[in-house]
C-alpha cells in the first residue's frame, strides 16, 4: 500500500486498498508498477477541472481513480495545484459514527419542526 499524508490521495489509497482486499482481480490492477497515487490524484484534478464542477460524491471520485487503475494508458494531464476538501461526515455517515446527543430527546433548545 502506498503511504501518503495527503488526506485526498489517503482517503483513495483507504479506499482502493479496501477493494483490493475484496477483489482479486482489481488487487493485480492495483499492484501495476506503473501506476502510482500522485498520477492517480493528478488524473482525478484534471478530471474534475474538465467538468466544471465544484463539488463530487465520494463514488464519483473513487471511480475515477479506479478507472485510472483499470486503464493500461489514460491521459493524466499536467500536475495542478489545487486544494481538495475532504468530507469527513460522509465517512462518518457511511459507518453511521455520528455524536451522540445529551439528551434523551436531542438538543432541549432546538425547536422541532414537527410540534410547530
């Protein structure tokens, strides 16, 4: 497994890797010498850039970097510096890691919806 201490190319590695462990096919296309985390997150940036859109679902971007995998030649493109916004809830959410509230009935001071 690749090391890293990018929160982007950690939550792919994370990701691939858990693939890989479930797939014995994608586990030989992850294991190409030839491919690498830092193209991986470079495709992925330019792929993002092309679409002119700001905001992607954690499934969208792990496609991409499995179809970078997957392909022998794919066209990375010209490294670029970005900042990438990790989603951090949407992990919580996936494992359902969510804070506990104090109370029985949630938060006394936030007015329901539903007794209005």
């Amino acid at each position: 497994m690749e090391e890293t201490t990018d929160p982007f190319k950690e939550a792919i590695v994370n990701h691939l890797q858990e693939l890989a462990n479930n797939d014995a096919l994608f586990a030989k296309t992850f294991s190409k010498p030839y491919k690498n985390i830092d193209d991986c997150a470079t495709y992925i940036l330019n792929e993002v850039k092309k679409s002119q859109r700001q905001g992607f679902d954690d499934d969208e971007i792990f496609n991409m970097a499995i179809h970078y995998y997957d392909e022998e030649t794919v066209e990375i493109g010209k490294p670029i510096k970005a900042k990438v916004v990790v989603n951090r809830s949407i992990a919580a959410a996936r494992t359902n890691d969510f804070p506990k509230s104090s109370t029985k009935n949630g938060d006394a001071n936030q007015t329901s919806l539903f007794k209005l």
